[in-house]
C-alpha cells in the first residue's frame, strides 16, 4: 500500500505538458495544412490557365 501512495505522489508532482508546446504544435500542423492546401489551389489554377 505504501509503494501504491508513493507511486501516486510521484506521479501527481510529475511536471505537466506545457499548453503552450501542445498549442505551439497544433498551429505548427495548421500552418503546414494551409501551406499544402495553398500549394495545392495555386497548381490547379496554373494548370486550368495553360488548359484554357
């Protein structure tokens, strides 16, 4: 019982995940899905344009 409470101490004074890493990631892969979609929307257009 005592490793059980020990394990959980250790556990709960564990550092969290910073919110700021987390929401730093996510608006890494939101700019990269905007940036693919941009890439994406510009080769069409070109390619409609030469198409005529």
């Amino acid at each position: 019982m005592e490793n059980a409470l020990d394990e959980l101490t250790r556990l709960l004074k564990a550092p969290q995940t910073c919110l700021r890493d987390r929401w730093g990631a996510f608006a890494l892969q939101l700019l990269a899905n905007v940036a693919t979609g941009l890439a994406v929307g510009i080769g069409f257009a070109v390619g409609r344009a030469i198409a005529g």
